[in-house]
C-alpha cells in the first residue's frame, strides 16, 4: 500500500516570498503569454517536495516542466491545474504524484493555493504565505503571486469569486 509522503509547507513559502518580485532563471517566464502565476505556484510546489508527475494516460493527467518545449498545460495553466491538483487522486487511488482537495477558507494554512474565478474557472493562482491570526481567529490570509507580482499580500483584498486548495502531500513508488 502506498503511503502519503509530506509537503514541506515552508519550504515552498520560503520560495515564495524569495520569487515573488522576481524571477528564478531556471524557469521559463510566462508573463507574456498569459501570465506567470500557475508557474509560479508549480515552483513553489517543487520547492515544498512535491515531485514532478510525468506518469499519465495524457498531458492533463501529468504535470511537469522541464524546458519550455517539454511542459504540460497543468504546470503553466490556472484551470488545467485545479483540474489536475484536485482530479490527480483519492484515498483510493493508485497515481503518483500531488494530493489535494477543495477546502473552505477558514482551513487554509501556508502552502496552500488559492485562485480567482470567472464563470466557473480558474483565471490565477496565489499561494498562502501567512496566517493572521489575532488570538484564535482567523483575520486574513498573505499570498505571494507572479503576473502582477505580489509579496504577502492580503488575500480579503484580492476581488472576485476565490476556490482553495488545500495541499494534503504527495505519493512516489
């Protein structure tokens, strides 16, 4: 049986907040085609452990980056993440790679993503980066984001319909 290896939530915050204003030259950058921000937030994933997935019946079963001519639409693409992040598996499930689920706004923690819809599909991808808490309630979230680069900025000022993610870890053979 296979086991549920852990996201390093900090890792990938510390990442992050490192990119957020800038770009890593090991990547390609997006900003002129569409935008940079599920690219980013793949990054940060790789960062936090979360290994590649190159084992699909097709590209959006997979997600991975290696050069801009070897890529999936998942890795680079607001929609055809969620799709994949949320679709990839179950407890039941004998797929590699991430596993996440839709969570409500009040169980976010760092490391999390979240993204802005329209009409029912993703448009952007943020990452969480902080929690604000004033005693045991729940202020605000801080996301880090490319493609209008944003460091720890507050989530309740980000307008539109929002959907979370909440990052669960990840399984390997």
């Amino acid at each position: 049986m296979k086991k549920l290896k852990a996201y390093d939530r900090q890792a990938a915050v510390d990442y992050a907040q490192k990119w957020a204003l800038s770009r890593n030259p090991k990547y390609m950058d997006y900003e002129d085609w569409g935008g940079d921000c599920t690219n980013f937030i793949s990054q940060c994933l790789i960062a936090g452990r979360i290994p590649m997935d190159n084992i699909g019946e097709n590209v959006l079963k997979k997600w991975y980056w290696y050069n801009d001519k070897l890529r999936t639409p998942t890795w680079t693409a607001a929609e055809p993440f969620y799709k994949y992040i949320v679709g990839n598996n179950n407890k039941n499930s004998e797929n590699f790679g991430i596993y996440a689920r839709n969570a409500d706004y009040n169980e976010l923690e760092i490391g999390d993503i979240a993204q802005l819809v329209y009409e029912g599909r993703a448009y952007h991808s943020m990452i969480i980066s902080k929690v604000i808490l004033e005693g045991e309630y729940l202020i605000d979230y801080l996301e880090c984001q490319h493609t209008y680069d944003l460091l720890d900025y507050p989530l309740s000022l980000k307008e539109g319909e929002k959907r979370y993610i909440k990052i669960l870890g990840y399984y390997n053979y």
